[in-house]
C-alpha cells in the first residue's frame, strides 16, 4: 500500500532529519486542537478566572438540570452549535480566546428560559434574569476588558434561543436545529451513581426520563451570585 511504502521511506530517513520532520508534522496537527482549547482557557489564575468558573459552573448546571434534564444529546449539541458559531464569527473579529463567550452563551440561554427568575448580582442588585448577560457585560466593561467577547456570547446564545425556542413555535415555523443521530445512542444517557458500598462514583448507562421542555425550568428560588 501507498502509506505502508510512505512509511518504509522515512523510516530509512537519518534519525535527526526524521525527529525533526515528524515534530513538525505533529505541532502543524496539533494546531487544530486550538479550535477545542481556546473555549476551556480563561486566562491566568486571578479574579477574572474565578469569576468565570463560578458563572461556568452554577449556569451551565442549571442548564443541564433543568430545560435540559434527560437532554444530554441537546445539551452537547448546543454547546457544538455554539462553538462552531462563535469559532467563525471569532475569526472576523480576531477574537481567539473564546472561553468567556461560551459562558456569556450559557448564561443568555438559561436567563431567556426563566425570564421570571429573580437575580441578586453579588448582593449589589436584584433584576430579572434576562438581564444578567447585560450586567456580565457592564461588569466585564468596568474590569477593562474587551466587551466583544461579551457580545459575541449574547448574539450567539440569542440565535441559538431563537432557533430552538421561538421559531419553531411561529406559524409556519419548525424546528431547524435537530440533534444529530451519532449523539444519541437511543434513549441512554450517563449518570454517575454511587456504588451501595459508598465507594467512587461508576459511570452507568441508565434509561433516561424525558425533562422538561426547552422552554420550562425546575427553579423556583432567587439564585446569588
């Protein structure tokens, strides 16, 4: 074969010559991995990355507990939509760190399902939830950093909220952004569950119930931040 004989050349290659072909093979291919790692970076260890952890964390679990509870496919290939969005409006605006964007998305989404949840921003104000990417955006505003990555997650999380919860409820409307097959394996999803000998959570495959709709939510009380 073409790749076995391709092969067999360089590995008659002098052994420097090979180190240093091959190295540069494999840092040009690992180059694509920034496509992935740009949303998981947030910056040195300080305020502004703990700040984003706590956002990461409480909206993106409230997500996944609540509008997207027995969705985990949805749930994934929002996160794929939002990322391949943003990847290529990023690329316009020579935006490449795009970690703080995908928050501001997850936030925007949660705030538009529960437009009746009230917020307390850090004990300082109190507003409906639709307002909070806009106070994220103020706040991101007032540290001195840039507010089009801010933006960029607000528009992004507004065109996937209106493709998934109000055009398809438009007459004529349908649902445009459908979860592709190779993300749901049936109707099975992953959960960790504690063994009954109080041991390290094991991964199972369970049968999942059917959550609650895209526009419904399991919340009730007033979130802090």
């Amino acid at each position: 074969m073409a790749w076995q004989g391709l092969m067999a050349e360089f590995l008659q290659v002098p052994a420097v010559t090979r180190a240093y072909t091959a190295a540069c093979v494999l840092t040009t291919a690992a180059v694509v991995w920034r496509l992935v790692t740009n949303f998981l970076f947030f910056g040195p260890l300080g305020f502004s990355f703990f700040f984003n952890m706590l956002f990461v964390f409480r909206y993106c679990r409230m997500l996944e507990e609540g509008s997207f509870r027995g969705r985990t496919a949805d749930f994934v290939f929002m996160f794929l939509f939002g990322g391949v969005l943003m990847t290529l409006l990023g690329l316009l605006g020579s935006l490449f760190f795009l970690g703080q964007a995908l928050t501001v998305m997850l936030v925007y989404v949660w705030s538009r399902r529960n437009p009746q949840v009230r917020v307390n921003f850090f004990g300082l104000l109190t507003f409906q939830a639709p307002f909070l990417p806009w106070a994220l955006m103020g706040f991101s505003l007032l540290l001195g950093n840039s507010i089009l990555v801010d933006l960029l997650g607000i528009a992004v999380g507004h065109i996937y909220y209106f493709l998934e919860d109000i055009f398809p409820n438009q007459p004529g409307g349908k649902r445009l952004l459908l979860t592709p097959s190779f993300l749901q394996p049936g109707d099975l999803c992953p959960i960790f569950q504690l063994s009954s000998q109080g041991t390290w959570p094991r991964l199972h495959e369970v049968r999942c119930r059917r959550g609650p709709g895209p526009g419904s939510s399991a919340l009730s009380a007033t979130p802090k931040l």
